[in-house]
C-alpha cells in the first residue's frame, strides 16, 4: 500500500478518534497492527516493544539465523519504514509498565503514560531459566528467546567448544544441531524418560534420536542436570546420575511461561495465560490478548499453543473485533521444526492420542494419531505431502482407515474424500 497524502491523512484522522495500542511488537503484535490498518481503522494506532528492534520472526533464531544462512533484514516481518508509512507509531526500546483498565492508561517503563480505548497485549512469553542456587547465573548460560540471545549464541558458539543442551524439547534439539553444525562437541541432557516427551510421540522422539546421535551429539534421556559449576563463568556440570562433565556453554531450554505479568497486575483473569473468549477477549472488554501469552478455547479446553500460526490467526482475528467486527477464532495448530537435513512439519493436536500409525513412502515419514478414531494430528518428516493433506482432513474432520495410511502405495489425496 503506498503511503496515504497528509490531507487524506488528516481526514482520516478527525473521522475516528479512537486510539488502538497493541503492547508487544512481536510477532503478534506486528500482525494484528497491520490487519487492523487492512480493517480500514482510521484512528491512531500505537504498537509498544520492550525490544529495541522492530518486529521480527523468532523461528529463524534457533535455525537459519544461528547457523549464518539466514542475514538479519530477512528476519525482520517488515522494514521498519512501513510503520511510519502506514501511520504506525512505533514504540520501540520502550516497555510497558502498568496498566490501569479503569482508567484505560498505560504507564511505560520511560515514565510516559498513554491513554487507549481499545488495547491488545501481545506480551509473548518468557523462557524459564534455572535458579542461580544450581548455576543458572554464571557466564557461558544461555537461553534461547531473542535476537540478543541468538546473538551472544552465535557468539559462543565456535568450533571444539563443549557446549552442554539442558532440555529435549524442540528448542533444544535445535540448538543441538546447530551447535553440532558449528563444530562444537554437544551433549544434550533430557530429564525425562525421552526427548520430545511433552509434544511428540515415542516415533517421532525416535526419529530426531537417531538424527542426533548420527551426527555425534551425545543424547542422554532420563538424565538431568543437577547443577553447573564454576567460578564466574560456567566449566563443568554435574548430571543427575552424578557423572561430571567439562563443559564451556550451556544452553538452557526448559520451556516457556506466559508473559502475563502486566495482565495479572491490572487483574485481567489468567488461566493458563491471558484467558481470552471466542472473540479474543480478555475478562475486560475494552482489551484483547494474542499469540504466546494468551490462553484460548479448543474443543472445550482452555488451551495456550506457542507457535507462529497461533499468533498470526489470533492476532487477525483479535484485530477485526477491535475494530468492530464479530470474528471467532477457531485455532487449527501447525508447527514446524528444522534439525540438519530434516524438515519436520505439524498439523493438529496430538492431546489424548490413543494410537500412531506410521507411513514410510522412500525417504518421507509421516506419524498420524488417533484418538477413538477420529485423526487429529500429523507427524511430517521430510514429507510436505503428507502434512498438507493431513492438515486438510484433520480440520475437515476427515479420518482415513489407518490401514490405507501406512500403505506406501495408497494416494494420500484420494483419502481426502474418505
Ligand atoms: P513474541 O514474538 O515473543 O513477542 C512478544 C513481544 O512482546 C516481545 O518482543 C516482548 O519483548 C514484548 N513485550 C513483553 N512484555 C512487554 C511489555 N510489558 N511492554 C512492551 N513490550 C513487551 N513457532 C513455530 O510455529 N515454529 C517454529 O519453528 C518456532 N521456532 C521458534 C524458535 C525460537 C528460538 C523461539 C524463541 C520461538 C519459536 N517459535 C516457533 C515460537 C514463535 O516464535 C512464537 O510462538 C511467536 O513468536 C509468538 O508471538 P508473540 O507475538 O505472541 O510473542
């Protein structure tokens, strides 16, 4: 969209007097400023980030950005020109401090106030760390959250370096291959029974396994850690099953709580984050809530998903209510994770699975749960087919026999019209 005259501009602006603010310029925020611009809102938007850089993708930190294949203007959602260009103010570097619902007023971190009638909170979500009584706080621990993160990652990073991954979930085994692609020696400790315990099926566990000890990460399952060691910055770490190792970095991915500090201050209703209804709401109707943060209703259960979909959908339709449309926001769940060669690609929920079937045609493997018959999620390594036609029956509730499934030969398409 080019940029608007000054006159047009002017107009526009005594048309509708109305201030949007939208706290959080993450990938949510970004989304739901440009979507209520697309809505036609011709009041004043306002987008505040405690980051000092625009808007970027988080996904890319984790892959292509630490690896080096990936500059960082392809990181960015947009240039930050088309902010301005689209009479954006963007606040950035700034924080939000509290937030008065009854007054309907923000005060920033800088002291500034500003005043909203209709306010979205796009705060994300904040990696957990470990405690400093275990080391959490020495030198050479990272966690994996933002753009500073991945930098001082990047860093740290250098051949022959032994790095130690706390954490099997996908943020650690992506940090793993990362690591293992720079050149680093990487043992990764999971304390679970196996890796991707919480989010994945044993197949899919097996498969990154396999993946990981091939290209020489040292991947311990049932193994935590017990604390870090050093003087100042971290040297050795010893294991739950008391073994030491020496060790120069240490990356840290325990999971992620929702940012609802601001939210619950204000006394918002928090319930596995934000909680937000059909329409994106939060428990005060003049503020809504998307992305990591919030919580939102999925086939009865209140649900909180941490992924790129579920802050582009909810932010889109959060903006159509604010600017006064009746949008209800139906999350479909995808996912997708990137580890050496392997582009593992997720459609659904897998919550309450009571059986996997496994479809192997050549090189590309595809995992699809059941639960009481009924197909809700997809599995998909290297098999971009499979997800998107998996994708397509789970929310047209299509379920195919499973014994069509795992047959090789079977046309995946032709069991769309199952
Ligand atoms: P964020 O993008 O985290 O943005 C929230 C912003 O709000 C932050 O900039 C924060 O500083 C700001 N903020 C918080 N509080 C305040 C305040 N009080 N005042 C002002 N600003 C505030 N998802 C996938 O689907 N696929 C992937 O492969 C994938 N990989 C990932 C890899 C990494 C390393 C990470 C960190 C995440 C990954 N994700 C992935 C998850 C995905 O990036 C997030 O789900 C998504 O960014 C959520 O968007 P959001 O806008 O809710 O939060």
């Amino acid at each position: 969209m080019p940029a608007e005259p000054d006159s047009t501009k002017a107009r526009r602006m005594t048309e509708d007097s109305r201030h949007f603010v939208v706290v959080g310029a993450g990938q949510a925020g970004a989304t739901l400023v440009a979507k209520l611009r697309a809505e036609g809102v011709a009041g004043r938007i306002t987008l505040i980030g405690a980051e000092a850089v625009a808007p970027y993708q988080r996904p890319p930190l984790s892959k292509a950005y630490l690896t080096g294949d990936m500059p960082l203007e392809r990181l960015m959602l947009r240039p930050e020109r088309w902010y301005a260009e689209h009479d954006i103010d963007l606040r950035l570097g700034t924080g939000v401090a509290t937030l008065d619902p009854a007054a309907r007023v923000l005060t920033l971190t800088d002291g500034a106030t500003v005043d909203y009638d209709r306010l979205a909170l796009c705060t994300g979500s904040v990696p957990r760390r470990l405690p400093p009584a275990i080391g959490g706080d020495l030198d050479g621990v990272h966690v994996m959250r933002d753009l500073s993160d991945a930098d001082a990652l990047a860093d740290a990073l250098v051949p022959g370096r032994r790095v130690l991954i706390v954490g099997g979930g996908y943020i650690g085994l992506e940090a793993a291959a990362v690591a293992a692609k720079r050149g680093c020696d990487v043992v990764l400790v999971e304390a679970g029974q196996r890796v991707l315990g919480r989010v994945a099926a044993p197949q899919t566990a097996d498969h990154f396994r396999d993946l990981h000890r091939a290209h020489g990460v040292d991947l311990r399952e049932g193994t935590g850690l017990e604390r870090l060691t050093g003087e100042g910055h971290v040297t050795g770490a010893t294991l739950g099953d008391g073994t030491e190792i020496e060790i120069d970095v240490a990356i840290v991915g325990v999971g992620i709580a929702p940012d609802t500090a601001l939210a619950e201050a204000a006394g918002l209703w928090i319930e596995n984050g934000i909680a937000t209804d059909m329409e994106c709401r939060t428990s005060d109707p003049h503020i809504w809530a998307a992305g990591d943060c919030a919580s939102c209703l999925f086939e009865g259960a209140r649900i909180r998903l941490e992924s790129v979909g579920n802050a582009i959908e909810m932010a889109e339709v959060a903006a159509i209510n604010m600017a006064g449309g009746h949008a209800e926001y139906e999350p479909r769940p995808w996912f997708w994770s990137d580890q050496y060669d392997c582009k593992l690609q997720i459609a659904g929920l897998n919550t309450g699975h009571d059986a996997v079937h496994v479809r192997r045609a050549g090189e590309a493997l595809s995992h699809w749960y059941y639960r009481d018959g009924r197909l809700i999620a997809v599995d998909a390594m290297n098999d971009p087919r499979a997800y998107m036609i998996g994708k397509r029956m789970i929310e047209a509730r299509i379920s195919p026999d499973p014994g069509a499934v795992v047959d090789p030969d079977a046309n995946l398409k032709a069991l769309l019209k199952a």
